[in-house]
C-alpha cells in the first residue's frame, strides 16, 4: 500500500489496457492475441538516491492496483495470455504518469522501469511502443533505465543479453535488479555489462555488523568498478547499512531509510534528506 497520496493527474487514472503491436503488427502475432478483459493498475514511485551528489538519480516505477493497493494484488492476474500486454502497458503507462507529475522538469532525474524479458519476442519491433510514448511526452531515452531482476529465470543468456544491448543501442540504459539473488549472475555479466547493477536486498541486510556479507559487498563492488558498471544499492534500511557501503566508495542508494514508495507521486529532496 501507498504511504502518500495526493490529488491524482491525468494519467492516475485506473489503466484498462488493450494489446500494443510495437509499430509492426504484421510481424508479431502475439499482441493479436488480446487480453480477454481489463486490468486496471497504477504506480507508485520510489527514488533511487544519489549521495555523493545529494540528489535524486531515479525514480524506481512499482506497480499497484487502482487504489494503491499491492503489486501482487495485480501480478496476480498477470499470465501467458496477457503478459505481453502487460509489460507493454506498464511501460507506456509509467511514462505518462511519471510525466504528469513533473518528470521532465526536475534536472535530468531518470525513470527505471522493470520489464518482463518473455515478454520481449523481437527487441527491436517490442521497444518501439515505448519509443514512441517518450517521444509523445518529450522524455529523452537516456532518461529511461529499463531493469530486470536476476531472479527472473533466463534459459538463453545470450538471447537476453541481446535484447538488452538492442535496448542499449535505442538509448535507453540498463540495469539487473535484485543482482546475487536469482539465475543469471556473473554468465550474464560475462554477456553483458548492464549500465548498473542493484545489489539483492538479502545480501545488504545488517552488513555492517555480518563479516561473510561484508566480504561479498566489496567483492561486488570491485567487481562493479573492474567493469564499469554503476552499482545501486537496495533495501537499506539503518544508517549503519548505507555508512558500510558509503565507506566502500557506492554513491547510489534505495531504501526506506530514503523514502518508502509513495503512490502516484515523485519525491523531492525534502522526502529524503
């Protein structure tokens, strides 16, 4: 659920959504498929922190139901036939709100969208949908970092890997949610450098006081810094988690101890200072 609420714009409303083609609807039979009904959802924004800097690098798009309510509450509903529709939805929709409440006026702040990779069957025809709902909304691609989480289990490493260097060559940035946590791991980094890495929450919890969690943080970090990929850490919770990694030299942050989600609204440098 949402901790803030406030007035909602536009595009707050609830989304019914109906399958996209991608711009080539000849070529891909699976947005033809349709969804078979409506699913109504709606995002909450958590930022992503920068302290070196002390500002916002990012705003994370979480999605919720109609009313705040869980993102299990609409994942739920999420399944082969509608997948699709889905994660193309999501995308277009979290640009538009994150743009009515302001986005492109706040000095290079990003949006991060998680994407589900079975839902990409061609990079190329599959990312025009959110091409073109930026170009719509004047939001620059490298404003976009689209994220998927290590824990999603990827079978053909290299077919993922090219979906997202694909991403990479339209502009956008890229990121592996939820890294040390899940299937893919360092084969993928061997495949692809994301533009960032988000250590797993489990890995960052009470590191400042557990040695073999230590030891892996700054393995990870150096291993980050070897490839020159920015590392985001999640899920902090105690200032003694964020002085641990502020003491290794990580600058971005994400975590209650900044701000919760809050629904259907971007943080400003007075929800987290």
């Amino acid at each position: 659920m949402a901790e803030h609420t406030q007035t909602t714009p536009t595009s707050g409303a609830p989304t019914p959504f109906t399958p996209h083609c991608g711009g080539d609807r000849e070529n891909c039979a699976i947005c033809g498929n349709g969804l078979g009904g409506e699913l109504e959802f709606s995002f909450a924004y958590q930022p992503i922190v920068d302290l070196a800097a002390g500002r916002i690098y990012a705003h994370e798009a979480l999605v919720r139901g109609p009313e705040g309510q869980s993102a299990a509450s609409v994942l739920e509903r999420i399944g082969e036939s509608n997948r699709y529709s889905f994660d193309q939805a999501c995308r277009v929709k979290a640009i538009d709100l994150a743009c009515d409440l302001g986005l492109p006026e706040r000095g290079g702040e990003k949006l991060s969208i998680n994407f589900l990779p079975h839902a990409v069957y061609r990079p190329e025809v599959c990312i025009q949908t959110t091409l073109q709902a930026a170009r719509r909304r004047g939001l620059d691609v490298s404003s976009i970092v689209f994220e998927v989480t290590e824990g999603e289990r990827i079978e053909d490493g290299p077919w993922f890997a090219e979906i997202l260097r694909e991403y990479r060559r339209q502009g956008f940035l890229t990121a592996i949610d939820d890294f040390g946590a899940g299937y893919a791991g360092l084969r993928l980094l061997a495949d692809f450098q994301p533009d960032l890495i988000k250590l797993d929450m489990d890995l960052v919890r009470d590191v400042d006081t557990q040695p073999a969690r230590q030891a892996i943080a700054r393995a990870t970090v150096r291993l980050a810094q070897e490839l020159g990929i920015a590392l985001v850490v999640e899920g902090i919770e105690t200032p003694g988690e964020r002085d641990f990694f502020l003491h290794e030299g990580v600058a971005l942050f994400q975590g209650y101890l900044f701000s919760r989600p809050t629904f259907q609204h971007l943080a400003g440098a007075a929800d987290w200072r």
